[in-house]
C-alpha cells in the first residue's frame, strides 16, 4: 500500500475486531487508528504551539499537561510520546510509525539477526498424488540453513477430536479421530508434545526416507530456548503462553534451483503409511466425492435448471462474492438492473461471499444470480462464484483418513519431553 524501503518491518492491517477481547480489558491500552490520528494532531499543535522548542520549561510542562489530560483514554496516551524531546521525531515519522522505532533495520543487523524465508515456494510436487510440495528458489549448498521453523506448542490430546454419531437404527457409534493437524506437527512416539511450524512454504516439504536432500535440526538462534529441554511437558504446556522453540531445515547436499526439498519423516512415519496404503479401503459414501479446488477449476458453473440432471455432491454448496451496498448504489444512479461491479479488496474476504443460486448463463459466461433474500443480481463473471464446503465436509474430514506427525530424530529430542 506503499513504498517499502530495504529492511523496513512489513506490516498488515488485521481490522480493529482483532483486538475486540484485549480492547474490552481496561487496563490493556493498544492504540487503533482513530487513536493514532488524534495524536498526530495533538503533537503537530504542541509543536506549532512551541515553534519547535520543545526543550524550554513552558514546552516541557505544556507537555505534561497534555499527556495528564489524555490520561482518561488509555489508547491515546499509549500512542502519545513521553517526553517532550521526542515530539520532533513524532511530527516528521506520525505517531504510529514512532511507536515502532526499530521498525528500519540495516543491512548488517539483518545479516547478523536475520535469516530468509524466501529460500523454496510452493508447487506442484513430482512425487504422484502427494499434492503440492517445496522447491528450492536458488542454489543451495550443502549446511545451508533452507528455512527456518518456530514452533506452536500444543498438547497432542487437542489435535484428537472425540464425537458421537446417531444412526437410524438407534445406535450410537463413537469416534476417536486425530485433525489433519497432526500431519503438519513435529513430535515424537513417546512424547505428548506437539510442535507445528508455521514459517512460510515450510509445511509442502515431503517425504524421503531414502536421500533425502534436508534435514531438521534445533536452531542455534536467539529466539531458540534452549533452556526448555531441562523442563517436562507439562511445565512447558501450561505456563509457556509464547513460542520459544524453532528447528531449522537444512541441506543435506547441494541443491540446485528448482529442486523438490525432501526430508525423512522418521522410520515409524514411513511405517504408518505403508499399513494405511495396504489396508486402506474405500468409504462407499466417498466415491462421488469430487475436491474443492476441481470444483473451484471448472469454467462453467451449471445453472439450477442443469443442475436437476447433473447436481453437484451434496457436501458443497455455491456462493457469489458481491458489495450489496455498492450494486444498489450503481443501480441507482445507472437505472440498470441491479448489476454486479466489483469493488476494492471484493475477494480477500469470505464474509463477502454469499450462498446464491445460479438462474442463467449467457454466451460470454456472465451469470444471472439469485440470493436467498430474493435479490437478483446481474452480469457475475466466474471468478465470482465460488464452491464451498458445508461444515465438516471437506475432504480432511473423510473418516479413516490418514494421520500421524513428523518424527524428530531420537538424538535431539530431549529425554525430558518424553513423557509416554
């Protein structure tokens, strides 16, 4: 949204409902943006009041007054300066930017502290049906650090969902199935500590039990506890609140750009899913099941009419992304039919698509939609009907799925953490 200078923090705007629960506890101030506007108004008046004198006793007591003044809202005193020597700094850079005064890093701490995330991307992997999997974006040689991984801790009992199922016969079948989750965690068969990366890209890297081209290590940085090796599992889980762990996935060997990243996910890893792929047998309430994204890929949209001879599976249901308030507007002032337009950021959020029905498609593959408040609306190009899941539908849902984490290596996993 603007020019980012080298080694400049990048920031996004989560929407103030982000902090809806820390905003309704009086004693945490974070500052929103009608807050950070009030306080740039108030140190560009106190300067031009002062002239930018700000180190004489008048300026330095009007100073005081002011911030005492402001002390009845929190919000606007957090983003107010301290000290009156720093309302020069404030008026050039914004208040908000003045809160975050490393905000601009050189290239030489980013060299000391930093370390690239941009290393692999995702795409398509070349091992068949394993979906999408990491590349190398440029060479690598063998020790380099690939990517580095903090780690979420989390109990391995939360990632176990328990529920029960009614039948028509009157029977209730319980079930005991891991999240899709468990596929993405690092762990091991004696601990109940789970530990998910969350770094970009980082979570495609497959499968080699063979040569692998990478391996996990703990990381040698400071954002590494390495002191959380000496506590137990419990200690950790129900007093850490913060990350505090991070490995690191390194090159085994030279890496040339384009090359899938492999690693080993642990003997017993390979075993589980060579039963499950032996055993494995098809859910009959399966077999018409079609994915998402196939779905999300057809050019074409049936309308409801085609729908009766060709109906979609029952697990998805259709939606339009549309700016009802945008539409009516148009409509307004054009005299047209209610026409569908798209607005700014009109994709980025799914609280803007809406279950619609399809009643036509014309020979250019605009659609005419109807909503579930009888709303009618014209002219939606296909990029803005989407297919989406109902609730516990998707295909990580499909019972007997298969689960288990990604094994750290018996040598660096501290015997404290096993806990089993």
């Amino acid at each position: 949204s603007q020019h980012i200078q080298a080694g400049m923090e990048v920031f996004a705007d989560y929407g103030e409902g982000y902090f809806a629960d820390v905003l309704e506890n009086d004693w945490v101030h974070i500052p929103m943006s009608e807050d950070y506007e009030e306080s740039d108004n108030i140190v560009w008046r106190f300067w031009s009041t002062v002239h930018g004198q700000v180190d004489t006793s008048y300026a330095k007591l009007l100073w005081t007054f002011i911030r005492q003044l402001a002390a009845h809202n929190g919000r606007l005193l957090a983003a107010l300066p301290s000290d009156a020597n720093d309302v020069p700094k404030a008026v050039k850079l914004g208040t908000a930017m003045f809160s975050v005064p490393n905000v601009v890093r050189t290239p030489e701490w980013l060299e000391k502290n930093g370390q690239c995330i941009d290393n692999i991307r995702p795409d398509q992997s070349t091992i068949e049906q394993a979906g999408r999997g990491a590349f190398a974006t440029r060479p690598l040689r063998m020790g380099d650090v690939i990517a580095p991984a903090p780690l979420l801790h989390i109990w391995r009992d939360d990632s176990l969902n328990e529920y029960e199922e009614d039948y028509d016969d009157g029977t209730v079948q319980p079930f005991h199935e891991y999240q899709l989750l468990l596929n993405y965690c690092f762990s091991h068969p004696r601990s109940s500590l789970l530990l998910y990366p969350y770094s970009p890209v980082v979570n495609y890297i497959n499968h080699d039990g063979k040569e692998p081209n990478a391996f996990i290590r703990w990381s040698d940085r400071n954002h590494h506890k390495f002191e959380w090796k000496n506590r137990t599992v419990e200690d950790i889980l129900l007093n850490e609140t913060h990350p505090g762990l991070m490995l690191e996935f390194v090159a085994a060997r030279d890496i040339d750009v384009g090359e899938e990243i492999f690693i080993n996910y642990g003997k017993g890893w390979e075993e589980a899913w060579n039963k499950y792929v032996k055993d494995w047998e098809s859910d009959p309430n399966d077999e018409n099941y079609i994915p998402l994204s196939t779905l999300n890929e057809y050019p074409t949209v049936l309308t409801s009419k085609e729908q009766e001879d060709n109906p979609y599976p029952e697990e998805v249901f259709i939606t339009c992304y549309i700016d009802f308030e945008s539409v009516v507007e148009h409509s307004k002032d054009s005299n047209y039919p209610h026409k569908w337009i798209e607005t700014e950021d009109l994709f980025y959020f799914l609280s803007n698509a809406h279950p619609c029905e399809i009643l036509s498609r014309d020979a250019l593959g605009s659609y005419t939609v109807k909503f579930k408040t009888g709303f009618v609306v014209h002219d939606l190009p296909r990029k803005a009907i989407e297919f989406i899941n109902h609730k516990y539908t998707s295909d990580q849902f499909i019972r007997n799925s298969f689960r288990h984490e990604m094994e750290i290596p018996d040598e660096i996993f501290p015997e404290k953490w096993m806990d089993k």
